[in-house]
C-alpha cells in the first residue's frame, strides 16, 4: 500500500501558484508622477553633464587624461568609447527603411512636398 500512496502523490498536480502583485491594469501608486512630467533627477544629471561637456577646459583635461594612459590599446579603446557617445551610430537596413516610412507620412500628413522644384 505505501507504493500506491507514493504513485497517488506523484500523480496529483501541483496547486496553482497565486500571481504576486495587483491584477492587470491596477498600479501599486495610482497617484504616481502625473504622464508627460520630467523626471528631475535624469533632467538634472543631464544638465550638469552637458554644462561640462560644452566647457572646452573640460574636454582638453579629458583628452590629456587619455594622452598621459602608457598602454595604446586602453588609451584606443577609450578614444573609441568616447566617440561612441558623440557620434550616431549608422542605421541598419530596417531601421532606415522604418525611417524613410515614417518620413514619407509625415510628408503626406503635414503637406510639404519633398520635390519642390
């Protein structure tokens, strides 16, 4: 009887785990940061970065902090980094396809007509 009592437990399923949390569409903070309202923090922090980087004192210390690195491979790769953060990367095929239809609408909606001749 003890294989049968084994084989019966085996066989039952597991109950079902209850989802955590509040159901769908229901927010935990209801009267959270109101849509469309900056986020202060991220605003600030990107304000203070910009007012450095537009200081050209700033940007010349940067450059000599690279210059003075002993090893080319680290000073390569942060001269790389740091173009990566000024410079756009190109599109992929996808993306400039998207860009030219999402283009192409605006052209339509707004009315400009892009051969103006």
């Amino acid at each position: 009887m003890a294989v049968n009592k084994k084989s019966d437990e085996l066989g039952k399923k597991a109950p079902a785990k209850k989802k955590q949390g509040p159901p769908k569409g229901v927010s935990n903070n209801p009267y959270g940061r109101p849509k469309g309202c900056k986020n202060k923090v991220h605003y600030d922090v990107k304000k203070a970065i910009a007012e450095k980087v537009c200081d050209a004192n700033y940007v010349k210390g940067i450059f000599e902090d690279i210059d003075s690195i002993e090893e080319a491979d680290k000073r390569a790769r942060l001269k790389v980094e740091l173009v990566k953060l000024f410079v756009p990367r190109p599109l992929n095929d996808d993306e400039q396809k998207d860009k030219d239809i999402k283009s192409a609408i605006w052209e339509k909606l707004s009315g400009e007509n892009g051969n103006e001749d």
